[in-house]
C-alpha cells in the first residue's frame, strides 16, 4: 500500500519501508530548537496564584449553588431534573412533601436530600440547564482541591446559598403570595407574560 506523497511514511506493495519523507531541509533537532528558541523573547505571563485570586470570567461554571426566593424559602422542588441530566451521574436528589406546618418551598415538594459529587462532576452545566426553577446556578468559585474524597461530596447544606437581609430560614409560611405561581411572575403583582403565539421581527 502506496500512501499519497509527502506523508510521514510511504509505504510500498513490495513490504519494505522507504525513509520518511521531510518538507524540510533543516535537520530534525534545528527544527526543535527552533521551538524554544522563539519562546525566549515572547512575554513571560506569570499568575501569583494563590496570593493573587485569578478573575475569572462572568460565565465561568465553577461550585453549584441552590438559591432562594427573596423571603428565604428554597426554589428547589425537588423534581430530580439536574440528577437526570448529568451526563457524569454527580447529583443525587430525594424530594421530600411541604405541609403547612413546614414549608421549605412554594411548590408541593422541596429537595430535602440534595448532594454532588465533585469527584465526578464535569462541569458541564446540563444541570443548570435542566432547572426549570432556576434553582441551580454554578458560582465562579473554582478552589474544590481537598485531601479526603469524603469531603469533595457536598451536601445541601453546603451547596444553598446564604441568607441575605430580609430573608427568613425555612421552614415558614409563603410571605411572597398566597400561591406558588406568585413565586413565578416577573414583578410581584404584575399580569402574567403575554404568551408568544407567532413569531416577531
């Protein structure tokens, strides 16, 4: 078998091999050289990382994150959409039922287990993408190294993100509305979105 010319090797139909056809002229070692070489006067980038955080961009998929609505309660339903996506099965969810006496969420159901595994998480973000809640988001924190294969599987509690000033820790009654859908308008108060029935230029 004849390969086409100028290939690394050509072979021929009589079973021995000829030598490697080169495009240059230049011996094999001067070529390599040549490499380093004009490395040497390109700037040098140097990160002085850790004592210099490096920034990262706003998109960056880094640590998951389970948010909250703006009166604490959790925008996790539990629905196992995020579990279902991930490619690399890094995310176990057990839904657990709100009753009225404990409301974690405006829905029926809350994630009362919600775990990932960053030993097999790829950072994809399909789970995000599956979230029909919004509920995860991936943060730009990227610092997940540790010592114990124990700890890099982090639980709900590690994953929801903080309480901020006016919010209230669930379990509690709904504050936003007297429905879940009012957890899901664009502006408090506001009509619902006009559905889209054609298209618009």
């Amino acid at each position: 078998m004849t390969e086409r010319p100028g290939s690394e090797i050509e072979r021929s139909t009589g079973g021995g091999n000829r030598p490697a056809v080169r495009d240059s002229v230049l011996p094999a070692p001067s070529q390599g050289f040549g490499v380093t070489f004009a490395q040497i006067f390109r700037k040098v980038t140097t990160e002085e990382y850790p004592f210099e955080p490096k920034v990262t961009k706003p998109r960056y998929h880094g640590r998951h994150v389970l948010n909250r609505h703006p009166d604490g309660l959790e925008k996790c339903v539990g629905c196992e959409l995020c579990a279902w996506a991930c490619p690399a099965d890094a995310i176990y969810v057990e839904g657990g039922d709100n009753t009225e006496e404990a409301r974690f969420s405006p829905g029926e159901r809350y994630g009362a287990v919600y775990q990932i595994n960053y030993l097999r998480c790829i950072f994809c973000g399909l789970c995000i993408e599956a979230c029909p809640t919004r509920s995860l988001t991936m943060s730009n924190d990227f610092e997940l190294a540790d010592d114990n294969r124990q700890d890099l599987i982090y639980t709900k509690e590690q994953l929801m993100a903080p309480l901020l000033p006016g919010m209230e820790a669930p379990p509690h009654p709904m504050r936003l509305g007297n429905d879940e859908k009012d957890y899901y308008l664009r502006v408090p108060g506001s009509a619902p979105a006009e559905p889209v029935t054609e298209e618009r230029v």
